[in-house]
C-alpha cells in the first residue's frame, strides 16, 4: 500500500500510473472494510482454527552497523503440539515498515517462530501461548540461533 499511496502522491494526477494507483488503494480499502465486517466475526466464532491468542514483536537484526529493523521480512509460527486446536497450523506474516510483526487470533498451544524453514534461519525458538495472551517476542541478535536454538538439527 505504501507503494501505491507513494505513485498517488507524487505522479501526476491525470497520469494512467496515478488513475491504477487510487483504483487500486480503493479496492483495497474496501476489502479491508468488508473483512472487518461483524459478519466476518461471527463465522470467525464458528472456526476452530480461529483462537484468542497472539504473538506480536518486532524484527531487528545487526549488519556491524548497529540494529536496523528488518523491513517486510517473513516471520512463520507453525504448531508444533500434537494435540489441541492449533495442531498442524502455520501462519505468515510480514514486518512493517518499521519491523513490527503480529500473529492475531491465533489458537493457544505450542508454536515454533521462525523465519525460513528452507535455508538457514536467523530464528528458531519454542513458543507457548496460553488463551488470551498476546505474547510480545522480540527477534534480534540476543535470541538468534547462534545464542539460542530451540529446534536444532540433529547431526
């Protein structure tokens, strides 16, 4: 969305770039007001996969010039309990322009949080959430998986 508010404000307004831009933030917009409809929360009451929970933080990490914070960068939280109504579910989620991520409305349970699954992480660490609590879990060099890991792999 920044994208495209950045093309609204600064192309001309009568230019095609500017014209797409609003049609899109529009749609966009509208969306939004549609998914945060009571409608949308009353069939959300109805799914199991649907909790009270949440885990929220915000992403840093140190390239030897201090801690930055890591922009739209991928956080995963997938269950990792056998039982329970989080069992098999995974989430996805990106950071904010300032490094901020959130898992809402999750299931309580035990979750991994990590950011790749397919090369090597930065982060692996367990997760408890317990009903109705939104966990605050910052992600920096302190708890990356050269100080902590609590999913290593077997050798």
């Amino acid at each position: 969305m920044r994208e495209f508010q950045w093309v609204v404000d600064h192309a001309a307004a009568a230019s095609e770039e500017a014209r797409v831009a609003r049609e899109w933030l529009d749609g966009a917009n509208r969306r939004s007001v549609a998914s945060s409809r009571p409608t949308a929360d009353a069939d959300a009451a109805k799914d199991e996969t649907v909790g009270e929970s949440g885990v929220h933080g915000r992403v840093v990490w140190d390239e030897g010039a201090g801690a930055t914070p890591l922009l739209r960068f991928q956080v995963h939280l997938y269950a990792v309990g056998e039982t329970g109504a989080s069992k098999g579910m995974s989430y996805h989620v990106r950071t904010d322009r300032e490094g901020n991520y959130k898992f809402a409305r999750i299931p309580a349970g035990t979750y991994k949080l990590t950011d790749t699954n397919v090369l090597t992480p930065k982060w692996r660490l367990k997760v408890e959430v317990r009903q109705g609590e939104d966990a605050l879990i910052d992600l920096g060099p302190e708890n990356s998986v050269k100080m902590r890991d609590d999913f290593p792999k077997p050798s």
